[in-house]
C-alpha cells in the first residue's frame, strides 16, 4: 500500500491502476474494524497516513481526468464520514516529516 501512495510520479502515467486501486481498497476498509487500522506501539494509522500521502499526490498532479478527481473527493468525503479521519490542508507537513533543526555548540 504505501509504494502505490507513495508513487507520485506513476498517477498521471497508471492512472486507470490508482483508480482500481481506490475502488478495490474501498469495501475492505468497510469490513475492516477500526482498531485493527491503528498501530498499536504509536497508536499512529498506517492506513490513514497513506491515503493522506496520496490524496496530496493526486491533488498536485495535473493532466489527470476529471472524474477520476471527482472519484478521489467523494472517496475522501466517505472515508472522513466513516472514520473521522481529516484530508483538510494536505499540503501541510505532518508532525514527524517537518523538518528537524538541531542547535549545536560548535565554535
């Protein structure tokens, strides 16, 4: 799942595969239980994490088709409804991928 999130540069050329990618991942988030999509040791959403990684791929991505586009909101919109997860601003750096700036004491 997160090579296919993660692939920017593959949305515009395999777009038909990142559609049937969305279309097959969607019913088995249905039956999938919530707790399961939460990982135990940071309580982070892997899940979770990668959608938001390539909803920003396919939001910064030109030359795609419109209903494809229109595909991705509603499944965006469904999955907010369902899980509460946010998509808002998915331009902005999460917390562990902003960058780190580390003060030192060299003279």
């Amino acid at each position: 799942m997160v090579l296919i999130c993660e692939s920017e540069a593959a949305i515009s050329r395999h777009q038909e595969m990142f559609d049937s990618f969305l279309w097959a991942l969607e019913p088995q988030l249905w039956e999938i239980q919530e707790d399961f999509l939460a990982d135990i040791v940071s309580n982070n959403n892997a899940v979770y994490r990668s959608l938001r990684t390539l909803f920003r791929n396919i939001s910064s991505t030109s030359k795609l088709d419109d209903r494809f586009k229109i595909r991705v909101d509603r499944f965006k919109g469904r999955l907010a409804e369902k899980f509460s997860w946010d998509f808002e601003d998915l331009e902005e750096e999460e917390d562990d991928e902003a960058p780190v700036i580390v003060e030192t004491d060299i003279v």
